[in-house]
C-alpha cells in the first residue's frame, strides 16, 4: 500500500492542511483504515455509508495521520455518528432507538417530568439536525468517550439552558418575595418592615441573583427548585457532595450579603431595620425558591 491507497487519500483529505506532508507509514495507514472501516460496517451491517465520508470525520477526529492515533478511538461510535452526520436514514433511526434512553435519563433528573418529551425532542433535534445558523452537533463528536456518555453530557447542558431559558430564576425572586411566615404569625415590627420594603427587597433580590456567578444559580435551581440532590449534583459536576454543600452555603451567603448591602444602600435605611429585613428573607430563602415548584 502507499499513500496514493484510496482511504488514505480520504483521510488526508479530512486532516487538511494539519498533514501538509504524506504519513510516514503509508501502508500501515491504509490497513488500519482498512481495519477498521470493517469494523464498523460489522457494527452497523445495516447502515450504507461511504467509506470515504467516514474515514475523512475520522481524520478529523484523531487530528493526526499516526495509525495508533486511529486505533484509540471509539470507531464504531464514530461511524455511527459520521452517518448520522451524513443524514443516513437508517442511521438517524438507529440513533433515536439508541440513545432515547439516555437522553430521557439525563434530562429528567433535571427538568420537570411534564417537560422531558418536549426536551428530549430538542436535544435529538439539536443533535441530528442543527438550525438555521448552527450544524448538528454530532458533528462535534470526536471518539474519544463513548458516544452514549458524550449525548448524556450534551442533554445535560441543554437540559440546564432550558432552565435558564423558562426564567426560573424570574419566578424565585417573585415567589421569594411574596413568601408568608412558616407558622403564619409574625412580629408586628417584622410585618411592617416586609410590608413597607417588599418591593425594594424584591429587586434586591433579582439584582442579588442576577449578580451570582453561573454555577451558584445553577447550583440554587437544581437543588431548591428541582429537588435534585447534592449526591447527583455532585456526580453531574464531578466533585464531592461535601463540595457541593460548601458551594451552596456559599451562595446563600453571597445573596444574604448582597440584597443587606443592597437595601442598605438604596434606602439608607438604619442599620437595625436593614438587618432585622434581610435576616427575616434570607431565613426563608430556600423555602421561598422551593415554593416555586407549586406555582404552576
């Protein structure tokens, strides 16, 4: 075999300009390629794909013309998604009877129940079709995890936006600020206070929230609105249950912080009131988020 053998040509193809020279063993080259172009149509008999498509996102998966960099690769993963890439029909419906499952999984331990078949429709469309103005994003896999594991990773983050997109954060200010005593009785001081500041303290909210970086607010959702737990937090960003509680105590500490100084400095209000105000709303600050849950 020499570099002029036709999956060779392809792959080079696929590499661009990164190979502006012939690989050093253009035989072996050829083989692997040949390897494991059969193994993947062994994988998938079913699935007509030119061998040529799938070694060229090859090449652009393994970014070198090394046949050992080929050989670490999740091949079958690969060609399975470079014909979904290609917008084969057998392979877009083995997609969808493969991974529908993980894709409900990952979103539904994020997402209300009521929006997991909307979301998962998405993720499958974001992931087979792209938009106007964005590829699909299977095109974006390169093999070097399992392609199951890579889509779990993908629905997670677009379960995550959806989040962001439906404002959840928007109905946790509201329902924060509206929140009752627990036992339905208050100081007479207290209630005057929250009447005469809800509004102020109602933006400080939003500002306090709106001023938290990414991952606290999303550590806040996931945990108080959703009631997913520290454990699988913890699993989603790869990190301790002991990290996750410091990072939430954190964050209640930041927006406890932020809405006293807030308040404090907008209504030069005493130091008195301004503290009795935001120790009563920062004392109820989960249970005022959870609370959103029941405001359908």
């Amino acid at each position: 075999m020499t570099a002029d053998g036709p999956l060779t040509l392809s792959f080079l193809q696929g590499l661009g300009p990164v190979e502006a020279s012939p690989p050093r063993d253009a035989a072996g080259l050829e083989a692997a390629l040949g390897v494991v172009c059969g193994r993947a149509r062994a994988a998938f008999p079913d699935i007509v794909h030119e061998d040529a498509a799938f070694v060229a996102d090859l090449a652009r998966a393994a970014k070198s013309a090394d046949p050992a960099a080929v050989g670490v690769l999740a091949v079958e993963d690969l060609f399975l998604a470079s014909a979904c890439r290609a917008r084969v029909p057998r392979a877009i419906e083995l997609f969808r009877a493969r991974h529908r499952a993980t894709i409900r999984g990952a979103v539904g331990r994020i997402v209300p129940a009521a929006d997991v078949d909307e979301l998962e429709q998405r993720v499958l469309d974001q992931l087979l079709l792209g938009s106007s103005n964005a590829a699909p994003k299977i095109a974006g896999y390169a093999g070097r995890a399992p392609l199951d594991r890579w889509i779990a990773v993908s629905a997670q983050r677009a379960a995550l936006m959806w989040l962001r997109e439906h404002k959840t954060e928007a109905r946790a200010r509201s329902a924060a600020a509206r929140e009752p005593s627990p036992d339905g009785d208050q100081h007479p001081e207290t209630a005057f206070l929250k009447q005469r500041y809800q509004d102020d303290f109602q933006q400080a909210m939003a500002d306090a929230l709106g001023r938290l970086p990414e991952r606290e607010r999303l550590l806040l959702r996931l945990h108080l609105v959703n009631g997913v737990s520290l454990e699988k937090i913890g699993q989603m960003f790869s990190v301790t249950q002991p990290t996750v509680s410091r990072w939430l105590a954190a964050a209640r500490e930041s927006l406890r912080d932020d809405i006293k100084k807030t308040i404090g400095a907008r209504l030069g209000s005493s130091s008195a009131e301004v503290a009795s105000l935001a120790g009563m709303v920062a004392s109820r600050l989960d249970l005022s988020i959870s609370a959103i849950l029941r405001v359908k």
